[in-house]
C-alpha cells in the first residue's frame, strides 16, 4: 500500500476542513483569492465550477506534488447570482429577496491531482419560510451572513428561515461528500480505510488480463 497523501483544500473555510478531518484525512489548508464576479454570458450554474476550477489550479501551484481540492458555492435565484454579501444593507437585500420563495443552491468540487483533473456539481432547491422582519433584524444583528453565499448557511443560524430543502443537502452545506470517492477515483486516487479513518491514497492499478490458454 502506498503512503498515505495529504490532501490540499483550496479554501480557508473551517466548514470544509472540518468535515474532511471528520473522516481522518490529512487536510493542508492553502487558502486562494479569485474574482467571483460571473463572466458576460455565463450562466450560473457555470460559476461555481469555473471558480473552483481556478481555486484548485492556483493552490497546485504551490503543492505540485499533492492533490488539490477545491469547492464554489453558489445561490442562484431565477439568473442570478448571490455572491457574498459586502455589507449588512447588501445582506438584507439578498435575504429579502430569497424571503418565501425557492432557489437553487450549486456547489462545484474541483480535484486535481499532477495532470488529472476532474469536476463536479451538485445541486439543491431551497425554500425559505416568509420569516418576520424582527426575525432578519436578529439575524442581520450578528455576524452569520458574512463570507457566506447568498447571505446564509443552513448548518447555522439562517436555519431557522428554511422551509425545505429539495435535493442534496450536502450541497447547501458546501461539501458534497458523497460526490468525493467519484471525484477522486478519475484523478486516480482512493480513499482506503485505516482503523477509524480514512487515508488518501493512489489507486491500485489493475492487473494486466490473464493470457488466453
């Protein structure tokens, strides 16, 4: 069996170590800045795998050697994009336009591995409740929505505006971890059981057919 890898997270979200080391995967975090503003003529869904694409690309330049996993996520009401909010009153809005009504969520996972790349997107409809203005202003009063997509995270506070959820709530969270054995086997890597946890490892090759008698 070969060593175990480390696995480079392209992100500085506690959220996402945390659900990696769960598993007992050893996560380096190297944390990238990139544009998010969606490119003229792209459509949302598109957004978060480009971005996570890019993450992934600029973390492996300093761990060449390692794979490298990236995540986007992205809350998209009708064609647009909410990104991260920039302030309380952008936060608002954002909420007030999500208030009662059904969007999608979309997180991308990128995975790179020396030349071996491979993406995917999973995708979640949420439905928030018609909640009270003094429910948003008790919301709003902390500092939840910051750094988050779309203003809210469903593991958080912003739980309690959420109706229901459709689809793979993995993506709402923003690590769709049932996505990652798939992911990781197209870059030729496996994640291979070792006590209580998991380890990264590259996958065995498999043995040349037998010849024919």
């Amino acid at each position: 069996m070969s060593s175990p890898l480390p696995l480079v997270l392209a992100s500085a979200s506690p959220r996402r170590k945390q659900l990696l080391e769960r598993l007992g995967l050893e996560v380096r975090l190297a944390p990238v800045e990139v544009d998010e503003t969606p490119l003229p003529g792209e459509t949302p869904l598109a957004v978060p795998v480009r971005l996570a694409r890019e993450k992934a690309r600029r973390a492996q330049r300093a761990f060449p050697e390692l794979p490298v996993l990236a995540g986007d996520t992205a809350v998209i009401l009708g064609d647009r994009v909410l990104g991260k909010p920039a302030s309380r009153e952008e936060a608002e809005a954002m909420l007030c336009s999500l208030r009662g009504r059904t969007h999608l969520v979309a997180t991308a996972l990128a995975v790179g591995f020396g030349q071996r790349w491979a993406e995917v997107v999973e995708v979640a409809k949420v439905t928030f409740t018609r909640f009270p203005p003094e429910l948003l202003a008790w919301y709003l009063a902390g500092s939840e929505w910051q750094d988050k997509a779309g203003a809210y995270a469903l593991q958080g506070q912003a739980a309690v505006f959420v109706a229901r959820v459709e689809g793979n709530v993995q993506a709402v969270v923003g690590l769709p971890l049932a996505a990652l054995p798939g992911l990781l086997a197209r870059v030729g890597l496996a994640l291979h059981p070792a006590g209580h946890r998991l380890t990264l490892v590259p996958r065995r090759k498999s043995p040349p057919p037998a010849p024919a008698s």
